[in-house]
C-alpha cells in the first residue's frame, strides 16, 4: 500500500475510533470522512452504520466494566 494511502487509511481509522469512543459528534465525523475522499451517499451511510454499531458495542463495553 502506498504512503498516501496508509495515511489516507490511518485517518479513516481515526474518525472511526474516536466517533466509537464518544470523542466526537456525527458532524465531526461526517466531516473527516468526506475529507478522506468518502463522498457517495451509500459510502457514506456504511461507514455510518459501522460507526454507529462500533460506538454501540464501545458503550455496552464500558457499561459492563462498571458493573
């Protein structure tokens, strides 16, 4: 994979963690993943929904570590 790829990669991974992690809103995230070049509205919405299942699975983790 080339250099600008990876980065390009490693960006998306970003947003998708962080939005996961509750560090940012679905604007920001919307935001950062249309500046990675994701700009189809089917494209867009995958993400979304593996965002949202990946923030989903994050909030019952943490649940579970408190009780």
């Amino acid at each position: 994979m080339g250099r600008y790829k990876q980065q390009i990669q490693d960006e998306l991974d970003k947003a998708h963690f962080d939005y996961a992690e509750c560090k940012i809103e679905q604007q920001e995230f919307l935001a950062r993943i249309t500046a990675c070049g994701i700009t189809l509205p089917q494209d867009i919405q995958e993400h979304i929904d593996n965002a949202e299942e990946a923030r989903y699975e994050w909030k019952v983790s943490q649940h579970n570590t408190k009780f």
